[in-house]
C-alpha cells in the first residue's frame, strides 16, 4: 500500500578503483560521483551508447540530477579526457625534467612514464584514447592540443637518433604505449605497471638503436 513517502536513492561507489587523486578537485560530491559514474559506463558500453539516465543509476540519482550538476553528457567526457590528457602530460613532464641530457636516458624516462600511466589507469586510459574524438567540434580542438603537446615531445627527443621516419617512429611509440589500454590487466601472478613501463622503454630503446 502507498505510503506516501518517497524512496531516497541509495549512492553507489563507481564500480572501478579510480585514482582518487586525479578527482578530489571536482566539487561538489555529486558532480564528481557523476563524473566517475559516467566514466564507468563509457568504459562499459562507450561513450554513445550509454545514456545520462544509467549514468545517474550508477550515481545512485535520479536522471534529472545529471542536468543540474553537467550542462550536458558531452561535458562529461570532455571532463574526464580533460583531466586523464592533462594528468598524462604532466606526469611525463615530470620525468623528463629529472632526466639528464642523455638522449637514451630521455627516451627511456618519457616512455616509462607514459606506458607506466596507461597501465596504472587503463580503465581511465582506455576512455580518453579511445571516446575522445566523439566530443563536439570546440572541446575536441581542447584535447587535440594537449594530445599535440605528446607528439611535440616524442618528436623532440627522438630527434637526437638517426631516423630514416621520425614521424612514423614517433607515431609507433606513442601507439605502442597507448594500446596498454586495451590489454593491461593489474591482476596478481602479471607484471606490475611499473614494470611494464620499464619493459616498454627497453624495447623502444632497443629499436632505436637497431635503426
């Protein structure tokens, strides 16, 4: 029999383990679980098919609550491509601030840290590389300078080897690192994600110098 009352939604966690760090700037909590709500259902069925009302299902909200938090679903993923790009950059810029001069020493800080960052966060990872280009005209010329920023780097220190196709070789790279996305598994008895970082740059550094 009617009560007369209404039922509270209960809030959910995001079902996967995110890297608390790179959200605790968006406020308030309920954008942010929005965010990581959405994040979670681009992963599972892209950016397309997944629709603002299991968005805020997951968000343990009604699907009006999306509105008033988000202009928009596309804001959504240019949020999280946003601050996935940015967080990447920076970390690669981190390292080879630490790096010296060496050329080898270069590649091989720029390459860990990139493939080490797509295997720590290929849940992460594998939203902002691979649903990015279904943002609207303006926020997709937003992503593609960060993503600019990437190749301008690789093609900097790569420049010091002797490449019959810098571009190409560069593009390679990058690629190679990014597809962690699609395979990584953290789970025990696999390689760590440093660890895989570390492989990775051994293997570019090996075709580097085999050219």
């Amino acid at each position: 029999m009617p009560t007369g009352r209404t039922t509270k939604r209960r809030r959910r966690a995001p079902a996967l383990d995110h890297n608390a760090e790179l959200w605790a700037h968006i406020e308030p909590e309920s954008s942010r679980l929005l965010l990581l709500s959405a994040l979670d259902a681009f992963l599972a069925r892209g950016y397309h098919a997944a629709t603002t009302r299991e968005i805020a299902e997951r968000a343990g909200m009604s699907p009006a609550a999306v509105y008033v938090h988000w202009k928009a679903k596309h804001d959504l993923l240019f949020e999280i491509s946003r601050i996935g790009h940015q967080a990447v950059l920076d970390e690669v810029e981190r390292a080879l601030a630490r790096a010296s001069g060496d050329p080898v020493e270069r590649v091989e800080a720029f390459v860990t840290a990139f493939a080490t960052w797509h295997a720590e966060n290929h849940a992460l990872a594998r939203v902002i590389q691979y649903e990015f280009k279904k943002l609207p005209a303006g926020q997709l010329r937003q992503i593609v300078v960060i993503r600019d920023r990437f190749e301008e780097l690789m093609r900097e220190e790569l420049a010091a080897f002797d490449l019959a196709d810098l571009e190409g070789t560069m593009l390679a790279v990058l690629s190679l690192c990014i597809d962690l996305a699609r395979w990584y598994d953290p789970e025990p008895g696999h390689n760590s994600a440093e660890a895989v970082g570390e492989l990775y740059a051994g293997l570019v550094i090996r075709m580097l110098k085999a050219n």
